[in-house]
C-alpha cells in the first residue's frame, strides 16, 4: 500500500515549527517582556519609547548628518544588523547579532569601511536600558527602518545579550569570489539561496559611497547626493522588488552589478548564482520578495551567539498598564500610571475604568482620562491611552496604605480586562516614600523606601543605574540597612533610610522577597527631593 511520507513528515515539520515560534502572550507584570514590547510596539506619540528611534527612519530618507548627502538613517542601521550578525560562526556558536559592532576595533576593520556604523552607534546608547541591550536595539532599529519604509512585518525576539569585545573578523567583502560568499553564509547559517535573499532584501535600501569605497564609485557630482552614493537601486529609501526588477530587466544601476571593474560586482555575481532563477522570481511577485524578506531579516536578526535564549516572539499585550507608580504619602498610597489599549483609535465615547483590589478584600474604582494615541509599523496601528493620575481627571488616586493594594484590572465600556482572570498584580510591598529629602550642606540625598509591616524582605536596595564604558546599561546594587528602630504603631510601613551624596544618578528601589527579586520602574533624583525639615 502506497503512502504518502512527504505529507505526514510536512506535517509533523508544521506542528513543531508552530510549537517552536511559541508565540503566546505573556503575564503583566514581566519587567524586561514588559520593556521589549514597549520598545517594540511603541513607536511614535504618547508614551512611544521608540519615538526617538523611529524619527530618525521618518521620513524614510532622512540623514542625521545632513540633507541631499544621498544617503539614508534606514539604510545605515540594517547594514549595522547585517555586519554585526556576520561574524556568526553557526560551526562553534560563537559571534552573531550581539552589539559588538559598537566597538572600535570592529568598526576599523576594512570588512567595515565607512563611517555607518559610526552613526548608528552614537544613537544605540539612547535607545538601550537596563532590560533592552545594545544589540536588541540594533535588531530593533533594523526592524522599525523596514517596517516603516515600506516592508513586510517581522516578527520579534527579545533578549539579545552584548558582547564584552569584538568578534572574530567575518564580514563578506565585495572583492571576494562567488565560492567565498557561498562559504561565508553558510558560516552564517544561510543556504545559498537564502544568500541571494538576503543580499536582495538588504540592497532594497541605501548604496555604496564614494569615500568608502572610491574604487567602486567615483564622484558623482549631484548637489542631491552630496555624499556620492551609488544606489543599489531608483528607490534606496523604501523596500520594495526593485532591486530584482531592475537586475532582471536589465535597467539597474547597482554599482555591485555594474561596476566597472568586474571584480567587486559581487551583486552580479551572487545574484545569477543561480541561474537568476531566485532573482527572476522576485522580479514576477513583489508578494514573495516581501515574504522571503520577513522571514530572512527574522533570521539575520535572531542569530545570536549560542549560549543566548531570546524570548519567545513579542505580540502586543492587548490591555497593559504602563509606569504604575506607587508612593507612599503618610496614611496613604498615591497611585499613578497609564494604561495602553492595543489596536484603538481615540473615541470620545469609551469609557475606561480602572478597578483596584486590595489585601482586605475590598475594590475600588476611577474613571480613566484619554492622554492621547501612538502608533506603530509605519501607522498601520494605532494605541489609545489613558492615565490614572492626569490632572484632568477625577481619579487622583489615593489608596488607604493599611488596605493596600494587589492588583488592578479595567473596564473598557463595561468589558472587564483582566487578563484572563489573572489580574494585574501590583506589588505594594516596597515603594518611594514622600518623606525622602535633602539638604544643602554637606549636599546629601535621603531616600525613604517605605516597606510594609507583613512583608519581610531578605534585603532593600536602591539600584543605580549607569552606563558602563562599553555603552552596556549597568545596575548596581545598593543596601539599606533596615531601620533600628522601626515606628510601626499604626502605620502600615516602616522606613528604610539611605543616604547618598551623588546628585546626577539615578536610583529605582528594588526588594528580594520570598526569593524573588522585585524593582521599581520609577526613578529618582534627589535634587529633585524637598528640603528637609529642620536643617
Ligand atoms: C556578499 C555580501 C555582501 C556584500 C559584499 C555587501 C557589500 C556592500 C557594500 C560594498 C556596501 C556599501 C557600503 C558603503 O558604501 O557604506 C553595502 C551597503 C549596504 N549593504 Fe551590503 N553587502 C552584502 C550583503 C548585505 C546583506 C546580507 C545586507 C542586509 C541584509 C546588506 C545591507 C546593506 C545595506 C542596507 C547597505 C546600504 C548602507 C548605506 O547606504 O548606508 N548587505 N553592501
Ligand atoms: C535635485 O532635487 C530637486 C528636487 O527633487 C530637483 O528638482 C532637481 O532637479 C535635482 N537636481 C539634480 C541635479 O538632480
Ligand atoms: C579591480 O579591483 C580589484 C580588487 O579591489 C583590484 O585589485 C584591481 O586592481 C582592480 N582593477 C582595476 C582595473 O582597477
Ligand atoms: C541573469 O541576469 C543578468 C542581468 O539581467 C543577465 O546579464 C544574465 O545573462 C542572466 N543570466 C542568466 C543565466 O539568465
Ligand atoms: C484591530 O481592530 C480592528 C477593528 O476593531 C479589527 O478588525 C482587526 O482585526 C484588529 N487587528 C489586529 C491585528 O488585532
Ligand atoms: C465605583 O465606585 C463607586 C463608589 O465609589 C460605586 O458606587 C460603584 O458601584 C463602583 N463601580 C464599580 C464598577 O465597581
Ligand atoms: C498624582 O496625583 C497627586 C495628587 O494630585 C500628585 O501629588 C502626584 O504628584 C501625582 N503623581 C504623578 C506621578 O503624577
Ligand atoms: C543621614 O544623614 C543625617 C544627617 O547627617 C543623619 O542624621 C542620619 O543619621 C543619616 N542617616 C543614615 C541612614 O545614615
């Protein structure tokens, strides 16, 4: 009896790949899944902590460093992604997208001639933070640069973790032969097909310049390309099919295919290795160059040093609080925060609720004010906001410290979210209290951690945020000592005390209780403290 192994086996390759991509949602609160898909999702308006990223790629041929230079922002960062990912060595595990294209040595090598990497780099140190490595901004900047410049969607993976020095040398080199190339993606992990691919999808954007590489391409001579790029193709700000269209039809202009000296047409030379049929193909169906290319790009962006796990793929939590904020203020606890309706437009007619449970068994309720909408993938969706604590709303929110809180969930025109009957924990065992203060002379800062009565922490800590010399957003951990003579009496809270002299850092509070540690997401300064009283 015949049967049919292929389809069973195709099958089987289907349930396990599905299984693999692993791409359900995760429980708020989660600190770093948190700070990624913000980052991911959050691109441009209100609360878009992507916004300064994403302005850079909008519009699409915009240059940080000046205007008609022919070159493009866009451009610059997939290429970092490309070159950083190319020192991958899939034999040993080692190299791959893992920041440390952000180094000196790295960016002086030929393999890495031009002043690209150079750019994207003075950017990446804002765009990181303690959760989001430099290398997770990178594979985002490439990201956000394609899906807002017209290609496909790509799905997302966070957790990239930053080398400490550079990678051994590995990115191809235009002078280089076919079987070189050949050699060097499959070092990389790329078949040759996927090499053209990949070649094709990355030459959608951006071209060869002049001071890189003068023997490729001369003076151009155009007050619009000051900068003397040579595209790769009629439109180098924006992803699309061209880059084959133009090979096939032979139009293109692409200094790698054109050149006149044969030797660096590396495009031409991988582009027909096979017979121009992937090329060909591309050309008939914008659809499949723009599929091929999410999945590539996907790929190029998830290479990463074998010993990193990145997390599962990041979709947008539909309903998610954001910078909840809890203070201690005498008797009672201030509550403030926004919260993100995922794929909303504003509608002047929604009501939002926002329900507080506490450890008494006992609820209360605000109605939320609307701050505004971001966006995301070139506007292709849109958030609505609404905030606990703006000063247009009712909902100056203050709780009773003694009931405390442990959760919120909302209701959107009366439809509960709550994450599936989960809730939205809140922890309220540790927080900033109102009573930190300063004093001019000797110039000191006391921060005042309030913790609750029935929380026994094993320690309270300030964390210090800096950046390394390396670009690497470090935490430090500070201890407080408890206090010697806790005041409880009445008071759901004691104060822990810490002094410290350093006006420009900034400090979260973060507690190990019951093993786990915990820590703030607001931040503080302490110049910013009111004066004690008494001095
Ligand atoms: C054999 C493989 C490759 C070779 C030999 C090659 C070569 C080059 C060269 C010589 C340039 C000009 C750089 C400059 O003047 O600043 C360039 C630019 C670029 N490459 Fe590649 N490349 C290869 C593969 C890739 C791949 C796989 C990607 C991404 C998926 C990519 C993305 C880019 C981008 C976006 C630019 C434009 C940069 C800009 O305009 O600022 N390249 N490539
Ligand atoms: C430069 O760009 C402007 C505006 O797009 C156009 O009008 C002009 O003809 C261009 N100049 C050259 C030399 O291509
Ligand atoms: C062509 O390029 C190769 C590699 O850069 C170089 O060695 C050779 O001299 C060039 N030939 C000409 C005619 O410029
Ligand atoms: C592939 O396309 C290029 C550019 O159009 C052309 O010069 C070349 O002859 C083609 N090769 C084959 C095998 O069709
Ligand atoms: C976004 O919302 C619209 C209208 O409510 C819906 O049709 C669409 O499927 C949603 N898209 C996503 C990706 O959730
Ligand atoms: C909100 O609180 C008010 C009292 O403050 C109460 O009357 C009302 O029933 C509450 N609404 C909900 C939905 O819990
Ligand atoms: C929340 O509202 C209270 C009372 O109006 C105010 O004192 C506090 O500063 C606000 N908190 C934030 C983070 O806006
Ligand atoms: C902080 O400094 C003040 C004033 O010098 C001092 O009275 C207090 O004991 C210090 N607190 C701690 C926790 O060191």
């Amino acid at each position: 009896m015949y049967f049919d192994y292929s389809w069973a086996l195709a099958f089987g390759t289907l349930i396990i790949s599905f299984h693999a991509t692993g791409i359900t949602a995760y429980t708020w609160p989660s600190p770093k899944l948190d700070a990624l898909e913000a980052a991911r999702f959050d691109q441009l308006g209100v609360n878009a902590v992507s916004a300064g990223l994403t302005s850079f790629v909008q519009p699409c041929d915009s240059f940080l460093f000046g205007d008609n230079t022919g070159r493009a922002n866009a451009a610059d960062w997939i290429r970092t992604a490309y070159h950083d990912m190319a020192t991958h060595n899939s034999a040993d595990g080692t190299g791959g997208l893992d920041g440390s294209i952000r180094f000196d040595e790295e960016q002086a090598r030929a393999e890495n001639a031009g002043d690209g990497f150079h750019n994207t780099m003075l950017i990446a140190a804002f765009l990181s933070n303690r959760y989001v490595s430099v290398a997770d901004s990178i594979a985002l900047a490439a990201l956000i640069a394609i899906e807002n410049c017209g290609g496909p969607e790509i799905p997302f993976r966070g957790g990239r973790i930053d080398a400490t020095e550079p990678n051994t040398p590995g990115v191809p080199e235009p002078q280089q032969d076919l079987d070189s190339h050949i050699a060097s993606f499959a070092r990389q992990g790329f078949t040759p097909t996927e090499m053209i691919g990949l070649v094709a999808c990355g030459h959608s954007f951006g071209g060869v310049q002049h001071d890189a590489f003068p023997d490729i391409v001369g003076n151009l001579n155009d007050p619009n390309n000051t900068e003397d790029v040579a595209h790769f193709d009629s439109t180098f700000s924006q992803f699309d099919n061209k880059i084959a269209t133009e090979f096939i039809e032979g139009t293109t202009q692409n200094p790698l295919v054109v050149g006149f000296n044969d030797t660096t047409n590396s495009d031409k030379r991988i582009f027909a290795s096979d017979g121009n049929s992937t090329m060909r193909a591309f050309a008939d169906s914008p659809s499949l160059f723009a599929a091929t290319c999410a999945d590539l790009f996907a790929r190029m962006l998830d290479t990463v040093p074998s010993n990193v796990q990145l997390t599962d793929v990041l979709t947008p939590l539909p309903v998610k609080p954001s910078g909840v904020q809890l203070t201690l203020d005498g008797d009672f606890i201030q509550l403030a925060g926004q919260v993100r309706l995922w794929n909303t437009t504003e509608d002047s007619s929604r009501i939002v609720r926002m329900l507080w449970h506490d450890h008494h068994g006992g609820m209360g309720n605000a109605t939320l004010s609307f701050t505004g909408t971001s966006s995301s993938t070139g506007g292709k969706y849109t958030a609505a906001w609404y905030a606990f604590n703006a000063s247009n709303s009712d909902s100056s929110i203050s709780l009773d410290a003694t009931a405390g809180i442990k959760s919120l969930s909302f209701l959107v025109n009366d439809q509960l979210e709550d994450q599936d009957g989960v809730g939205f924990a809140i922890q309220d065992g540790f927080m900033f209290s109102k009573t930190s203060c300063r004093i001019q002379s000797p110039f000191t800062g006391r921060f005042d951690v309030a913790v609750r009565k029935d929380v026994n922490p094993t320690r309270v800590y300030l964390e210090e945020i800096s950046t390394d010399g390396t670009q690497k957003v470090t935490v430090t951990e500070i201890d407080i000592s408890p206090p010697t003579s806790p005041v409880f009496g009445d008071s759901a809270y004691s104060l822990w005390s810490i002094n410290l002299t350093d006006p420009t850092t900034v400090y979260s509070i973060g507690a190990e209780i019951g093993g786990v540690k915990y820590s703030t997401t607001d931040e503080h300064l302490f110049i910013e403290f009111p004066l004690c009283s008494g001095v």
